[in-house]
C-alpha cells in the first residue's frame, strides 16, 4: 500500500500563491508517475498536472504557465507551485501516485479556494 498526506491549501485571494505538498509513505518503491487532480462541486475529477519519475512533466492546458509540479525522490514528495490563481481553480486537491502495476493511489484531498 501508498498512503499520501497532502498539505498547502487554503483560502487565497486573485491573483495570488498556494504551494501544496503532498509526502508518499508505505510501498514507495512500487510508485512511478505522481501528479495532482482536482475536482470542483458538481464535476468530474480532473487531471491538473503529473510528473514521471524520470522528471518529464504534463499539464492541463487551464493551468499552463501558472501552475508548477516538481517531486523530491528522495523524500518522495510532490509539489504543486500554483500562481496567478483563479476563482475555477477553486477545488479540493488530489494527490496521486500511479504505480508500476497499474495502480493509482490517493491522497484524502485538500481545498483550493480562491475568493475576495
């Protein structure tokens, strides 16, 4: 099993900065891909970015040239460097870790609110 822990959320304002955390535990050696989704009130679970573990990266085109990821192999951590946030970026965060047998770990989520 992965357990993942997420951190970093909060409420911000337009136009402002969130960096969220998320720390993998448990069966790391399994993990390869890791990522982020988010999923607003009423809609689907959506793919906001991921990172392989080589590093190649990809990213929803609503958060291109805002959003960052990066992970730390060595603390098998993820991050999600969010700037320039809207209000539709208002969601709970995913955290996720995609194993090399086919399984997708969760995190428990945490919430993205961007409001004045």
């Amino acid at each position: 099993q992965v357990q993942l822990v997420e951190s970093g959320g909060g409420l911000v304002q337009p136009g402002g900065s969130l960096k969220l955390s998320c720390a993998a535990s448990g069966s790391i050696f399994s993990i390869n891909g890791m990522g982020w989704y988010r999923q607003a009130p009423g809609e689907q679970r959506e793919l906001v970015a991921v990172i392989s573990g080589g590093g190649p990266t990809n990213y929803a085109d609503s958060v291109k040239g805002r959003f960052t990821i990066a992970r730390d192999n060595a603390k098998m951590m993820v991050f999600l460097q969010m700037n320039s946030l809207k209000p539709e970026d208002t969601a709970v965060y995913y955290c996720a870790a995609m194993t090399r047998y086919g399984r997708t770990w969760w995190g428990q989520g945490t919430q993205v609110t961007v409001s004045s």
